[in-house]
C-alpha cells in the first residue's frame, strides 16, 4: 500500500484523485453548441425563472407597480428643479421606510395606492404639478375596480411641459 498523504488522511482524496481528469469530463463547459449562447447557464439550470417563465402577479400587483413606477418615474425627472415635488418625493419616501416590518407590509395594493392618493391630495394645493399628478393617479386607481377602465396614459404623471 502506499504511503497516504496528509490530505488524504484528512479529507479522503489521494493524488490520483487530483491528477485524474474524470471530474474535467463531467463538469466541462467545452461542448457549448447544444446550448442557447443567451443562457448563462448553458441550459444546466438554477434556481431563478426561467425567462420564458413570467411571475404570476395578479392584475392588482401588476397594475400597483405600474402606478409606483410611473408614480417615482414623474418625481424624478420632473422633480429636480420643483422644491414641491422634491417634499413630496421625500415623504412617500419617509412613508415607504416608515412601513418596514410593519403590519402595513400586508396591505392589499389598492389600500396602498388609496394611502398615496391621500398624500398626494395632502399635498394637492402647494403645485399645479401634485394637482395634476393626483388627477392622474386617481385615474389609474379606477381601474382597480374597473379593468376596462382607460387609466393614465403614459410613462409618467406629468405631461411634457413643452
């Protein structure tokens, strides 16, 4: 028999093990042509979805992030030169990290966008902007009960100011 490494006697591996290639042929990535080249992957699979796989979220949750991302979108770009719309964007962010950990991370999506509609009516008198910003938001909360509803159209709540 001959002599054992200390390697070997700790983890059970021998220097054949090392020297061996069988572990290059099971795990080789040289065979890359029956794989897609946007797969990251290369078709050996993970834990995330699939890009053909959506996430399933009900109209609610889908119609609820459009309504942020157009919500955040309009402060931002609309936002840097207006004091107004700067406050506001700071509160609907004091609220947002205000809310962490607590009960209100289970409301259902129209209660939160009920509970921004009331900051930004708050706030309805201080810019012509929050007014026509909350007029537009209100029309997409409609379609919460309505699907058919029209909505806002449009990327922000702001029309280009021409």
């Amino acid at each position: 028999m001959a002599p054992r490494g200390s390697y070997d006697d700790e983890y059970g591996y021998d220097d054949d093990d090392f020297n061996s290639n069988h572990f290059d042929d099971e795990f080789s990535f040289d065979d890359d042509d029956d794989f897609d080249d946007d797969d990251p992957l290369k078709g050996r699979g993970g834990f995330g979805a699939d890009d053909d796989e959506e996430v399933n979220l009900p109209y609610e949750g889908e119609l609820f992030n459009e309504m942020l991302s157009k919500l955040h979108g309009t402060l931002i770009m609309y936002g840097e030169d207006d004091p107004a719309l700067m406050d506001l964007q700071a509160e609907l962010l004091q609220v947002d990290t205000d809310k962490l950990g607590t009960a209100t991370d289970d409301m259902f999506y129209l209660e939160e966008a009920s509970q921004i509609a009331k900051i930004l009516k708050k706030h309805v008198g201080e810019s012509p902007k929050i007014k026509q910003i909350h007029d537009n938001f209100m029309k997409d909360i409609t379609r919460f009960s309505d699907e058919s509803a029209a909505g806002h159209p449009g990327d922000y709540y702001l029309d280009d100011e021409e």
